[in-house]
C-alpha cells in the first residue's frame, strides 16, 4: 500500500534520531563555532508559513501556486539544511491542517511534491565560493590535482593533469586558461565526465574545484547536477555562481584556530584563519572560485567520479584535492559554509523528519480513494555499517 513507505519512515526516524544522539565527526575543524545553528534548530516554525489560498489553489491543480510552494522551501532565511527542513516540515503540516474536501490525488501530488523538492535539496550538495591563501600549499592531501593547459602555470604542490590524461575522461576534453591571480584557478579542463584513481581503501573528503568564467556554457553546471563517487550518486544544488554558498579559502594556517584566534580587518568577514585581514578582497573576487565537497569511501583500491546532467553544457574542473577525512581539511569554511554543508548522517536524519511529516498527513488517507502508485519519495539507504561505526 501506498503509505507503507511513510510508516517505514516513521520507523526510520527512531533510528536517525539514534544516529544525532551519537553524533558526527567534525569535517572542517577549523570552523566557526556553530552553536547559533543549534539554537536555529530549536525554533518553533509558525502555525502557517503560507497564505491559505496559495495552498487550496495547489491542491485545486494550480501549477503556479504548486510551484509557489517549492519556492517557498528555498526561503530568504538560510540555506542550510537544517532550514529547508524547518520550512518543509512547517508546510507540509499547514496542508495537512487545509486539505480540506482535497482530493486522495490532488493531496498525493501537493505532499509528493513539495517533499522531494525538499528531499533534493537536503541531501544535495552545495557549491562553496573559494579564494586561495598566499603561498598555499597542500598539506593533507593525498591527491592534488591541478588540472589545465601543457603551458599553464603548476599551482605548488599539485600535480599537472592535461587533457590527455589516462585518468580523466569525456566526450571532448580542452584545456583553457584565462587571467587569474592564482595558478590553481586561473586554468583548466572542460568537459571531464569521468575521474579514476588508485587510492588506498578509506574515507577520504573529495574537494573538487571550478572557476566562474562567465560563460554559460561552462558555468550553468560546472559539476553537473548528478555526481557520483564510487557508486554513491547525489545531486547538486544550486549550481549557478550568483547561488554559491559564501565563503571559503585554502590556507595553511587555518591551524591558528586551536588558539582561539579569529581573523581582523576588512579582508576577513566569513573566514576563520589566523591572519586573513592580510587577504585584499578585490584580489580573492578576482579568483571567483567555487568548490563542491564530497565524502567518499574507497573500496577495492579504486576512486572513481562521474559527472553528468549537464544539460546541453559541459563541466569545467580547475583542481581536485583528496583528503583523509579524519583529518582537518586545509579548506577553511565561513560561518555559512559550515552551518550549510551538514555532514551526511545529519542530512539522513532530517530526509527522515520530511517523510515523517508527509506520513503524518497522509496518516487517515484512505488507499483505496487514490493511486497506489502515485508517491515514489526517495528512501534513505542505511547502510548498516556506516551507522554500527557512527554509534560506536
């Protein structure tokens, strides 16, 4: 029956909430304190979060209103995912409340809608604006790649990778350089769909990186909008530069942290290291870097990445760092940054607390009424291990 994947969900969410009560490693230590997402994450949402006839319209077969409350979810008050779900959960409980003489299937589809464009944009990935530190060197990698052009500048401590390297791969792969202030960003591949690797079995933290060029053909999925490492397939948020989360920098001395030291000075707002008012923002926006982060899990010796939904566009790649991620990342993230890109189990527990309050509403409808087949929301795979390691 058609709401056996709610009361499923139901039961999952008991076992996510097990998996917060563990708690999760900490990616970027190098990060702002995050103790005002949590008092965030403690808020009440509003009774309604919507006008009611924006509701009734949708649940009247109204597309526009339909796509007023997807809007909705994308909200003015953060990104993170902890916000989307605060917004989802909120309107998926106000429908609930109006439904009203709602039809079984107009009420499926409003529900079955407004929680995947929720689902999709918690589980996603977000792309980070960066800048690179002066004289930045990797220090944790594994893997440093900087990718581009034979006659194109070596960022230090990267390894050159050309368009005719045995390791990358897509229909048609150029290399491009243009003005930058910086040799990891001011070069690379476009066209890459395809990235394998030898690595030694472990959780790494995949940081893949672009360069806003301006070009729309370049710039409208520099990623993609699937990604998928060894398997694992996710989605990418927001790709367009103008939506990047703010901010993030490579740097060598995010370490200054442990002390408690914060940055000072006009060059620092959103950044953690010991001495970013040095940075000139004029300089970093010239950069106009974005990074996509990805955890990883390496099995059989292989890291393999594949790139696709380009929609008639193509990738551009400038660079590409593998950490271990148990270690902290030389990528220094903002306040922002940190509060958006949640680790996955967190994002796990809060697809759980969408499908919940779907199944909440959907609790008294009648099958019979409605098409068995008509909810397909996305099912969390738990992966028994993962969560075993996670508790311990």
């Amino acid at each position: 029956m058609f709401y056996l994947k709610y009361r499923r969900a139901l039961c999952a969410v008991a076992l996510s909430g097990m998996v917060l009560a563990a708690g999760t490693g900490t990616v970027h230590a190098q990060a702002q304190d995050t103790g005002a997402q949590n008092d965030d994450a403690a808020q009440t949402a509003p009774a309604d979060v919507v006008s009611p006839d924006l509701i009734e319209r949708a649940l009247a077969g109204d597309n526009d209103a339909l796509a007023a409350l997807q809007a909705f979810l994308r909200g003015t008050d953060g990104k993170s995912p902890e916000a989307v779900t605060r917004r989802a959960t909120a309107l998926i409980a106000q429908i609930g409340r109006e439904k009203k003489d709602a039809s079984t299937d107009s009420l499926l589809t409003v529900i079955d809608r407004i929680a995947s464009s929720a689902i999709n944009m918690v589980s996603g990935s977000q792309i980070v604006r960066i800048g690179v530190d002066t004289d930045f060197v990797p220090t944790r990698a594994v893997l440093a790649w900087d990718f581009g052009p034979a006659d194109g500048p070596i960022a230090p401590g990267f390894e050159r990778v050309l368009p005719n390297d045995g390791r990358i791969g897509g229909a048609a792969l150029d290399g491009l350089r243009r003005p930058a202030d910086n040799e990891l960003l001011n070069d690379g591949i476009a066209g890459v769909e395809r990235i394998e690797v030898d690595l030694p079995d472990g959780e790494y933290r995949v940081i893949l990186m672009t360069q806003n060029l301006g070009d729309n053909r370049l710039m409208a999925n520099p990623f993609g909008s699937r990604i998928a490492v060894n398997g694992a397939a996710l989605t990418v948020n927001q790709p367009s530069p103008d939506d990047w989360v703010k901010d993030a920098v490579f740097s060598n001395r995010g370490l200054q942290n442990t002390a408690g030291q914060t940055a000072q000075g006009p060059g620092a707002k959103g950044f953690i290291s010991g001495d970013l008012g040095k940075f000139d923002p004029a300089r970093i926006q010239r950069q106009a870097g974005g990074a996509i982060i990805i955890q990883a899990v390496v099995r059989g010796g292989k890291l393999i990445i594949e790139l696709g939904g380009f929609n008639n566009a193509r990738s551009y790649l400038t660079g590409l760092m593998v950490e271990p991620a148990a270690e902290t990342s030389d990528l220094v993230l903002s306040r922002e940054a940190a509060e958006t890109l949640a680790p996955p189990e967190l994002r796990l527990a809060l697809e759980e607390n969408i499908l919940a309050a779907a199944a909440d509403v959907l609790a008294d409808v009648d099958p019979a009424q409605g098409d068995p087949e008509l909810v397909e929301l996305p099912e969390p795979i738990l992966d028994p291990e993962e969560l075993a390691s996670t508790a311990s």
